[in-house]
C-alpha cells in the first residue's frame, strides 16, 4: 500500500510540474527553463512538502489527543501560525524567510499549549472540538484585525492568501525556508512512530513499556508547531489536510496510529497536489485559494467525524 501511495504522489508532483504543457511551446530555452525552476519547481516542493507536513502532523496530534479531531487546523494551531507569521512581517518589519518561519512556529506552539490548557490532552471530543474552533475563530479574528490595522496599505489586500493558502508566486529560498524545519520536524514524528503506537494502549501502560506520556506529548506538540508553523508562514493556512489525510491512513493500517504516520504524510502530500492542480485548472480570470478546494472536500468528511462519534456515544 506504502508503494502504492509513493508512486502515485509521484505521478501527481510530476504532472503538477509538467501541466500545463504549453511550457514545451516556448522557443526561447532559457525563458522555459525559468518558468520551470523559478515558478513550478517551487510551487510543486511547496504543495508537496505542505500536504504532507499536515498529514504527519494531523496523525501525530491525533495520536498524542487520542481524539480523530485534533487536526493542525481544527486544533488553531494553523490559525496560530499565522497570526505570528503577519505580526512579524507586518507590525515588526521581520522580513527573512527562516525568522518568518520561527514566527510561525511560535504561534503554532503557544496555540496548540492554550489548548491543552483549555481542554486537556485527553478531552472528550465536543470539549476538544469547542476549545479549537473558539481558538481558530479568535485568531483569525485577530489576523484580519492585524491586516486591517497594519501600516502598509495593501496588507489587508493579502488576507484571502495568508487565511485560505495560497503557493503562488513563490521562490525556492521562501521553500527552503519552510521545508528544511518541516522536514525535520517530521523526521522526528516518525522516530515516535512506535511509541505512539504504544500510547494508544493507555498511558499506565505505555510507562510501564518505557514511554513517558508527557514528555511524548510535549515533544509531539513542540515538532508539529515547529513542521505547520514554517508552512504556514511561507504558504497561509490551508484547512483540512491534516484531518482528511490521517483518517484515511488509519483506514488502510486499522487504527494503528503510529503506523499511520508515513501513510497520512503520502496522502496529505497527494491531496494537497491535486488541490493545486484543480486550482490551477480552475477557469477563472483571478486565483483561487487552495483552501477553498480543500474545504469543499474536507467539510463533508468532517461532518462524517461528527456524526460517527455522536452515534458512537449514544450507542
């Protein structure tokens, strides 16, 4: 199955950079060579590396909450990540890539330790539920109101990209930026694979087996801000991946949440490509937020979630 999901993720990058193919018409080789390094190249490493930075995340967080809700977006830890990334660059004048990034980070872990506050690590699902979207509505409410008030004029202009997502125009500094940090933030979440595995059996019985349950969940929180928070920062908030994708993935290992890790990164990394592509595709005269695609088919699944706990607690 793992092989499966690996060469269909290559098939989607490969044709994200190819498509559309007008690229081959142009007779100028340099010209073409620009269009593919400097514009595509970036946008495929980034919806790639974003797609499957929320899917291993989402599965890490859902692990550690033991909770199929706890995504990076349900959660406000992408609405957190942003909310620093556009008080650093537009009230404090932060203006490199790796400082965005650690903005990012930062929000993303002040949101995420507000919540296990809030709700605790192992909360009931309407508990968990209610504490992040009163977080991801107040922090969005708190990003427009930056954007509105900063001292450039335009800033407001980029709400829809830093709120919905967006990998357009984007340079292969801004993607060395976010998916270094990402890349070995989610490095780590898989060394964890094993023992997240073990924490599904109880935390009395994941100590007595060697994990430390706390110091787990920390560590898990810690990594997931730093992966989602250089994402968001360069790319916004996209909604959706990192609850779809582990889903999923726990359907294809039976409910093994450590085993899902891998297999949630190779899906979020497929949805995430082929959300750009239909936004690319998209036959509109102004862009499209990716988000907006990801929404469509994220929703009805997130209802689905409701729906099967709720039948779950009244069965």
């Amino acid at each position: 199955m793992k092989l499966l999901l690996i060469i269909a993720l290559g098939l989607a990058a490969l044709l994200h950079l190819l498509l559309p193919a007008g690229l081959w018409r142009i007779a100028d080789p340099e010209i073409a060579r620009m269009v593919l390094i400097e514009l595509r190249l970036p946008r495929m490493l980034l919806a790639l590396g974003y797609g499957m930075t929320l899917g291993l995340s989402g599965a890490a967080l859902q692990a550690v909450f033991a909770n199929p809700l706890a995504s990076p977006d349900i959660s406000g830890a992408s609405s957190g990540a942003v909310f620093g990334a556009v008080v650093a660059m537009y009230w404090l004048g932060v203006d490199g890539h790796l400082a965005l990034a650690s903005a990012g980070a930062v929000g993303a872990l002040l949101t995420l330790a507000l919540l296990v506050m809030l709700a605790g690590r192992q909360a009931e699902q309407a508990t968990l539920l209610l504490a992040g979207i009163a977080l991801s509505l107040a922090l969005g409410a708190a990003t427009t109101l930056a954007l509105a008030l900063a001292p450039s004029p335009f800033a407001f202009y980029d709400a829809f990209d830093w709120l919905m997502g967006s990998f357009t125009d984007r340079s292969l500094g801004q993607a060395a930026a976010a998916l270094i940090p990402a890349l070995l933030a989610c490095a780590w979440l898989l060394r964890r694979a094993q023992a997240l595995d073990l924490l599904s059996l109880g935390d009395d019985v994941a100590a007595s087996l060697g994990v430390k349950p706390k110091e787990l969940t920390r560590d898990v929180i810690a990594a997931s801000a730093i992966a989602v928070g250089a994402c968001v920062s360069v790319c916004g908030a996209i909604g959706f991946i990192g609850l779809a994708a582990p889903v999923i993935a726990r359907a294809l290992v039976r409910g093994h949440p450590g085993r899902a890790l891998l297999p949630a990164a190779l899906i979020g990394g497929l949805l995430m490509i082929l959300a750009d592509l239909a936004v690319r595709g998209a036959t509109l005269n102004r862009p499209l937020p990716v988000g907006v695609v990801t929404a469509l088919f994220g929703t009805p699944l997130f209802f689905w979630l409701i729906v099967k706990q709720r039948r779950s607690l009244t069965s």
